[in-house]
C-alpha cells in the first residue's frame, strides 16, 4: 500500500464532501467510476480499491450529519447547570464566555456572562474546572438572509446545540481540578496575561495570533484585509509556524551545545504536542505537529515512508477521533494547501530559483483552495497571488521568527524597544497590503460554486497540473485558459439567466429590499436600512457586515444601479454609506425634501449621481419603470415625506410604501381611484399610524410584507393592523416569523421562498 494511502483518504473525503452538500449518490458513484477505472487499467491493486470502498462505506456511516437547527428549542428557564469547563475562558471587559460538558446530559453548552461594568471573575473559573450555576437558555440565532453566517450552525458543527446565559456572576461557582490539560491550559493563560502586560496592544495581538492561534486581539480590519486578500493562512498557526518552533528549539540546543542531536530530537518529539495544545489545538497545528513528530520517529526508526501517506493517515487519523472537524474551515483549507504542494512536488522541484518556487507555491496554494474560498468567503483576488509572494517570505524570514524571539525576551527590560522597532517594520510592510487593497482591489464575487462547475474545475485543473509537471508547458495553458474560461462563465450565469429576484432582507427593525432583474440588467436598493449604536450615536455597521454586503457577494453583485432611500430615518438609511464604501453604485435617489444633513451622513462621493424624484411621476432605471406615486409636496414629516413606488414585477403589480401614515395613504388612493397591487409593502413595519381599511379594501393585495424586528420594543406589528389584513384575505410575510423573504420570478410567473 506504500504510495498509494491517498485513495483510501480520497475515499473518506468523498463522504465527508456528500455530507457536506448532500450529493450522497452523485459523490459515490463518481468515486466508484474513477476508482474501477484506475483498477481496470491496472494503476492500482485490489487491495487498494477494497481498502477504498471500505473507507467509502465506514466514513458514510461515521461522520456526522447536523441536526435540523430549525427544530431547536430551549429548555425552561431558569436552570442549574453543573458540568466541566472543555474550553479556554475568554474574557473582555463586559463578556466572559466559555464552553461546559453538562454532567447530566453530556451535551456541550456555550455559556455566556455580559456586563456594563468591568467583570471580576475568579481565578478557579478556567479550562477543566467543575461549576455550577444558575442561567437562562437560549437557541443560537440561526441565518436567516442567504449568505449569512449561520452562527447556529457553526455551533452545531462543534455538537452545542444551546447556549446558557448567566445572570449573575455570583451565582457561578467552580472547584479547580489539576491535569496535565489542566496544567497546559493555565499556563497558556498565564503567559498570554503576561504578553499582554508587556508588550503593546497591537505587537500583543499579533503574538497571540502568531504564537498561540489567538487572533481575537488582532483588529478586526485587518482580520478583514486578511480575508480578503488570502492572508489568513498567517494568522492560522501551520506548517510554517511549527517549521520554525522546531529550528528555534534545534538551534537552542544544538548549536549552544546544550544536547546532542539524537536527546533534541526526543525533546522535539515530547515538545510538539505540547506546543500544539498551548497554541489552541487547530486543526492546521495538529496536523502540522502530527507530521513533524512522525517524521521524527521515521527519522529515528530508518522507516521510508511516502509524505503522501504520511498526510493520508493523519488526515483519517483525526477524522476518527473528531468527526466534527469535518465541519472545520481550517481543517479542509489545512489538508487542501498541503495535499496540493505534496502532489505539486515534482513541479516545485523544477524551479531553479528560489523566487520561482516561492511564487509557484503561492500560485498552487491560491488555486488548489479556490472552490472553499467562494464556499465561504464568496470572492476570490487574483492579485493575492502576488501578495502572498511578497507576504509569506516577509513573515516567514521576520515576522514569525521575532514573535518567538521576542517571547523568550520578555522577561529583560529592553523589550520595549525591540517592541517599537517591530512596529515601525511592520507598518512599513502592512502599507503593502493596504497599497494592494486600495488601487488592485478587483476580487472575482461570487456564491458557492454549482458542483458541476467544481468537478469541471478540479478535473482541468488536475490535468493543468499533470501537463506542468510533464513539462508540456503549452498543452498546460491551454487548460489553464480553460479554467480561465470556466470561472468566466460562473461569474457570467447571472447574465445569462432569466430569472429575476425581489428580496425583502431581515435586518431586525428596519427596511432593505433588493430587486435584482433578469439577466442582471439592474440591481436596485430599496432603503438600505441599520442599527443605530448608542455608544457612538451613529449607525452600526453591523447590518452591513453582517447581512448586506454577504448578501450580494453570495449573489455575484459588486455594482448596485440605483439606492432608492424612501426617506431619511436610520433604519432606512443607516448601512448606505457602508455600501458606497464597499461596492460601485451608479445613483442615490431621493425624495426633494430629502434633509441636508441625511445627505451629509450618506457621505455621497463624486463618481455617485444624486437624483431626486418627486410623486405623480414616472422614473426608469436599469430600463425598468417606476410609478413615483408620492411625495407630491412637503409634509413636514420625515414619515409622511417617504417616496411611494409601485412597478410591475414577475406579472405583480407592487407598492412600496416606505413608514406613510393612513393620512398619505388616502390621499394616494384617492388620487390614483384604480390603484389596485398584488404585492403591499406594508407602511411603517406595521405601526397602527398606517394601513387604513379603507385603503386596504381598495388596494385588494394578495400578499403583504412587514420587514419588522424581532421583540421589538414598539410593538410592531400592530394587532390591529393585522386584524385588519386578516380580515381583507391578505397572506402576511414578516421578518421576524419569517426571515428574509424572496420572490424569484421568469417572465410573468414566479413563487415566493422564505428561510424560516
């Protein structure tokens, strides 16, 4: 079997995938194709097939299915809680979280303390502690927008189905027991603390990140520029950062005569898994670790083994003893990186400079994980592979090597000046990075990939690579235009489809409609709404971050035709500026009594056209009409002011209403007698100020939708309102009930699709 354990781990990785997106009879049948052929021409033996099959039918049976989170519900409240700490303690200054294996149900439980004051908490509060407490449960929000991070679900992938919240921290109550887990876990938390009494805020994140996998302290905007330019690879401790804790360790003790070589290694070997749990216990350090110690041993045993093997068994190995890693981002971005460069060997290995290898790891690095970037990320820059080329050596040669450095030196006085020199290299060197997301900001946007499109994808790209190695350099680019063209074509579908999308978002106690229409002629904002942040008193970004903007890059959307802003209230217009920052927009239209000073919070630039449009008028954009049907005058009422639109959209007619009251109501159906809507934004969330009988009866809708927060604090939606939309036959789509809701349309038909 020497040569050929990759099989087996494909075989195992088949299933992993059918569980992931529930292509179990496509996934098997495939592999089964693929692997009879390869035995039917006699490139593997039977052992291997029946090992594979085996693989294929155990991981089926094994790994884990999430439950349906939908079903969820919590306990009664309130409860005692009685279990052992299983995870680091984070604290802030207004939250404390950790996770506990309650005793009675062997479940895992996220529990979770926040104050408006600084928390004092007890030292026996940590990692392999037995407590007990008092807390009301909660269910995780789940996604309720397509393409949000389901929060829900990322705790399901670790088995926590719920959270507990604590209201009192004198109600917890810990015992510490001692381990060797015990012992490792606190004196991770001991030099953390010290790190970061000794070092500055930002020079601390990083050594958290870099050394101990802790990147909560490194700044969220660069945690983002990360992301976004295939960085975070840096921030995951790896390969890399394991490679130099071995040389840093070897060099202490070799060359300072302090071991032999042969007691260096055994101190390595006993040294590593220690260093793998001080450092979090991510998947990319075990596997990191796990391959550094067992070519230790191979090493020490004379044994020869295949590097592919070696990182099929690890791969099966913590598979098995964690099935829920599957679930993992690190995990599956971890073993694709080094399964590629493996495979990538040959092609390494011809390059004579040092240059030249460099950038074909980072080129290989970049396309080999190119499908789980648009899974989870949804956009892709061509451009990182130079900055990786230009980032990697910078922290593999610097960065790194001085965060170990500089953790040794901690304790002499004069790390306040290795300190400020570190900062004043690394801003000059982050600069880049910003250089790059400023000016060469052109990232490929799209959703998941369609999993005829990822098979088309890995199928050339594993011929391109077969070509490469060979040294058929011609017959290589030519399936490197093909893959070109395949991603092309992905980014092209939206124009080719005939489907159009109008899409009420859920953004808790406010408005975001998106209507995109077919062949994506046009993609029109109707009020971009926020939260407000009453620590700033200004709009959050939140909705913006967390909502908006992963909405349209699930969607492929980088250029928005028009923002339509019905009036000028936060929860209408709060996440437009975030907007403008984050994608092209053509144009803001707004009502003539639009205030100065809600114009001066969007913080319109000179390539966005303003437009004003006023009622009894008609408007086009992106070649699709637009009804203005009020304001006609000045109300001298930010709600009364609000713009009313009504177009025709997949064979329905529709009114968007923004927050009028029953005054402007009438006064529109009167003006327009035949007026008369498939489709009623309902006003103002569903305030009794709005939604008249009369009006109703009048306007006859067949469906109407009330964009409105969860437990929101004015009550909204009225009972009234709803009686009265009950008793005019009309079928209610909410937000809060509902999640965010679509209608998908192609022609005159259409239907519409609700998350929850």
């Amino acid at each position: 079997m020497s040569g050929y354990w990759h099989f087996v781990a494909s075989a195992a990785l088949i299933s992993m995938l059918a569980k992931l997106t529930n292509l179990h009879s496509l996934a098997f049948i495939l592999f089964m194709v693929w692997i009879c052929y390869l035995f039917y021409k006699k490139w593997i033996a039977i052992l291997t097939v029946m090992l594979s099959i085996l693989s294929l039918l155990f991981f089926h049976f094994y790994l884990p299915e999430l439950p349906n989170h939908n079903t969820l519900s919590p306990p009664d409240d309130p409860t005692t809680i009685s279990g052992t700490i299983i995870s680091s303690v984070e604290k802030s200054s207004s939250r404390l979280t950790f996770t506990i294996l309650d005793k009675q149900t062997d479940e895992k439980i996220a529990v979770a303390y926040f104050s408006d004051e600084e928390i004092d908490y007890n030292e026996a509060i940590r990692y392999g502690s037995v407590c007990s407490f008092t807390a009301e449960w909660n269910v995780p929000d789940a996604a309720t927008n397509p393409g949000q991070f389901d929060y829900r679900k990322y705790l399901l992938s670790q088995k926590i189905k719920y959270e507990a919240k604590l209201t009192d921290i004198d109600s917890l109550k810990c015992i510490s027991k001692t381990g060797l887990m015990q012992v490792l876990k606190g004196v991770r938390h001991k030099v953390l603390g010290y790190i970061d009494r000794r070092l500055t805020n930002e020079t601390a994140g990083w050594m958290r990140a870099l050394v101990f996998g802790d990147d909560s302290y490194v700044s969220e905007d660069i945690v983002a520029l990360f992301e976004r330019w295939g960085l975070s690879h840096l921030l995951a401790i790896s390969g890399l950062h394991v490679g130099i804790v071995v040389g840093l360790v070897y060099f202490l003790l070799i060359k300072l005569n302090l071991l032999t070589k042969e007691w260096a290694q055994w101190v390595i070997l006993i040294s590593l898994p220690l260093y793998a749990i001080l450092a979090g216990g991510e998947p990319s350090v075990l596997r990191a670790s796990l391959m550094a110690c067992v070519g230790i041993i191979l090493h020490k045993t004379g044994w020869k083994w295949n590097v592919t093997d070696i990182l099929s068994l690890i791969f099966l190995f913590l598979l098995v003893t964690d099935k829920y890693m599957m679930y993992q981002v690190g995990f599956q971005l971890s073993f694709a990186v080094t399964f590629a460069l493996l495979l990538s060997k040959q092609i390494l290995l011809q390059s004579k400079s040092r240059f030249a290898q460099v950038l074909s790891i980072s080129f290989i690095a970049q396309i080999a994980i190119l499908p789980i970037q648009f899974y989870y990320f949804s956009l892709f820059q061509p451009a990182s592979i130079f900055v990786n080329l230009l980032m990697v050596p910078y922290y593999s040669a610097f960065v790194i090597p001085i965060m170990f450095f500089m953790l040794i030196l901690l304790p002499f006085p004069w790390i306040s000046l290795l300190d400020t020199w570190f900062l004043n290299i690394h801003e000059i060197a982050m600069q880049i990075v910003y250089w790059f997301d400023e000016y060469v900001h052109y990232p490929m946007v799209s959703g998941p990939l369609p999993w005829i499109i990822i098979l088309t994808y890995y199928v050339l790209l594993f011929c391109f690579m077969q070509l490469w190695e060979k040294g058929k350099l011609k017959q290589a680019f030519s399936f490197a235009v093909m893959l070109v063209l395949l991603l092309t074509l992905n980014g092209l579908r939206p124009y080719l489809s005939p489907y159009g999308t109008i899409t009420m978002l859920d953004i808790g106690q406010g408005d975001a409609f998106v209507v995109e229409l077919p062949y994506r002629k046009g993609t029109i904002f109707i009020d971009a709404g926020s939260s407000f942040s009453f620590q700033e008193q200004a709009p959050s970004d939140r909705v913006h971050d967390q909502i908006i903007k992963p909405y349209l890059y699930s969607r492929g959307i980088q250029h928005l035709d028009a923002i339509i802003l019905t009036h000028e209230d936060t929860d209408h217009i709060g996440s437009v500026s975030y907007l403008l920052e984050d994608f092209a927009v053509n144009t803001v239209v707004v009502s003539p009594f639009f205030s100065t000073k809600a114009l001066y919070l969007l913080q319109l630039t000179e390539d966005v056209e303003l437009a004003t449009i006023k009622g009894n008028s008609k408007v086009t954009i992106a070649g699709h009409w637009f009804n203005v049907l009020a304001p006609i005058q000045d109300n001298n009422d930010t709600n009364g002011n609000s713009i009313v639109l009504h177009t025709t959209l997949g064979g329905k007619e529709w009114l968007f209403t923004g927050d009028i009251s029953k005054k402007e109501e009438k006064k529109i159906v009167k003006q327009y007698p035949n007026l008369s809507v498939d489709v009623l934004k309902i006003a103002h969330h569903g305030s009794d100020t709005s939604t008249d009988r009369q009006v109703l009866s009048q306007l006859s809708p067949e469906i109407g939708l009330i964009s409105v927060g969860r437990d929101n604090l004015y009550g909204h939606p009225h009972q009234d309102v709803m009686q009265r939309l009950k008793e005019q036959g009309v079928t209610i789509l909410r937000t809060d009930l509902h999640g965010a809701v679509q209608y998908r349309f192609k022609g005159k038909e259409g239907h519409f699709i609700i998350r929850k």
